[in-house]
C-alpha cells in the first residue's frame, strides 16, 4: 500500500519520533518546562521549543503543535524520546498530564505544501512543515529515500535549523543554537527550567558562541560532536552535518561568531588534528553583533 498522493513523501526527515501529552494541564505542564511560550498556542498551531537542563543547555530540541486543549504533540529525534519522557515524568507531580511515547500511532514526514492534508498534524519548520501522519494513512513502507533525505537534511543546514542528538545532549547553552533567532524561546513568560540562565546570557549579551554554517571538503567526514576548525583558528562544535553529491559535506557547528582568530591557548589546546572546515557561508538570518 502507498501513502496517499495529498501526503508529500519527497523530503521525509530521518529518525523522527513523537511524544503525547494529554490533559487538562497538558499545556501548563510544558508551560513550565519549555522555552517557548506554549500556553499561548492556538489549536493547530505550533513552535520549535528548547528543553533543557538547570545550566541552560538543550537536552533536547522539540518542534510542538498544540492540537486540542488537552493534547499536545512533539516531535523530536526518536534516539531521544525514551529519555525525555522519563526526564519530564518526573516533574509531573500532581499535574493532571499524561505522557506518551506514540512511535506506533505515526510516522514524521516532511512537506514543502502549504496546506496540510487532512488528518494530519502540520508544524512549521523552517520554510517547510513536519506532518505527523497517523501510520494508518502514511502506508506501509518505512523506508527513505537517500536522495530525498539528503534534500531535507541540506535545506536544514542552509536554513541555519540545529538538531540536538544523543552525542550532543546538553553541549550548547540555548543562544549558542541559536534558538533566540527562530523563535524558541519566549523571554517575556514564566520561569521554566535552565531560563535563569538563558536569560541572563540574552540580558547581558555575553552569548559569544554561536552556530555557523560551513563548508567541510578536507575529505573526512564529520559527524555530530565532533571537533573542526575555522580558517581562522576558531575552534569548532560539530552540531549537525549533510552531504552534498560531490562528496563533501555542509555542516552547522558552534564557535565564536567574530572573525579574530582565537587566542593561542585556545587554540593550542584544540584538536590540532581536527578537520579544518571554509566559511562561515550565509544564513538566512543575522547573528548579533
């Protein structure tokens, strides 16, 4: 059985899982433990929200559509999911909220359509949407193009969109992903976990790390956590990574935005076997100055 033809199949995402939370405090509940503002999320509408730990760095990245006043669903990398609900679970306490993990309810797709296919739940991604396909409609084949998936993953490092994975669970402090310039975080709500921290960074602009797009063609490739350099010097945080046809790679890594080489310390103690990376290439949007 194919998947219906008002669903696109032509960029699915790889390795998407889907957490539930349902009740009548679902919404407060992430309220509390999001840095987006999700109280304030119409039915059908949606954010990318940072989870994190009390020092302010991301456990985890969560694109959430709020999909009835009692149920909100996430999507996030499916290598995660197991931990986060048992992370999440904990602070629960007496909140009416239940939290599943629903990996056999639906399968993550990605569409450059506008309008989402009926049944479907829709979330904004960049320039494109994530569909939350229930298996039902989404057919029986599971597995992914290379072609299109090298599609989605190039257009996610050209949009400047970072993914946070097991390897790198809580390496970067939220600004340093960058998830203050793709609306993730909400600094005029509440307190939620780590927004002491990722507040005082915005307030007082000491956010000299960021992530950075990059061309690797030095023929090792790299993968996320792992360590490259600029051409200046500047030490690198791989984040993310996707092949182009040539054989070389794009790549989103963190590191200090200026173009001042680093001090030599620094330097000296980085990786000096560690791949030297050309760049930064453009963003879709502006890091502070």
């Amino acid at each position: 059985m194919s998947a219906p033809a008002d669903i696109d199949l032509s960029s699915p995402p790889d390795g998407m899982g889907v957490l539930a939370f349902r009740g009548v405090d679902a919404a407060k509940f992430l309220q509390g433990q999001l840095s987006a503002n999700v109280e304030a999320l119409n039915t059908g509408a949606s954010t990318l929200a940072g989870l994190h730990n009390p020092q302010g760095r991301v456990i985890a990245l969560l694109a959430v559509i709020r999909t009835s006043a009692e149920e909100l669903l996430a999507a996030l990398p499916r290598e995660l999911v197991p931990g986060v609900a048992q992370r999440l679970r904990k602070f629960v306490l007496r909140s009416k909220v239940v939290i599943d993990e629903v990996p056999e309810n639906y399968r993550v797709l990605g569409s450059s359509g506008s309008v989402p296919p009926p049944g479907t739940a829709s979330l904004a991604w960049g320039s494109r949407r994530l569909l939350l396909v229930p298996r039902d409609r989404a057919g029986r084949s599971e597995g992914t193009d290379p072609a299109a998936l090298a599609h989605w993953q190039m257009t996610d490092i050209a949009e400047g969109l970072p993914q946070v994975y097991a390897a790198t669970s809580e390496a970067f402090v939220a600004q340093m992903l960058n998830l203050d310039l793709l609306g993730a975080i909400a600094f005029d709500k509440g307190c939620y976990t780590g927004q002491e921290v990722i507040a005082r960074a915005h307030y007082r602009g000491r956010v000299k790390r960021r992530l950075q797009r990059w061309l690797n063609s030095n023929g090792v490739a790299l993968k996320p956590a792992d360590t490259a350099r600029g051409p200046d010097g500047r030490t690198l945080s791989v984040v993310r990574v996707a092949a182009r046809a040539d054989g070389t790679q794009e790549i989103l890594a963190v590191g200090n935005f200026s173009a001042v080489t680093e001090p030599a310390a620094e330097t000296a103690a980085a990786d000096i076997a560690s791949t030297e990376v050309s760049g930064p290439l453009a963003l879709p949007y502006s890091l502070p100055e």
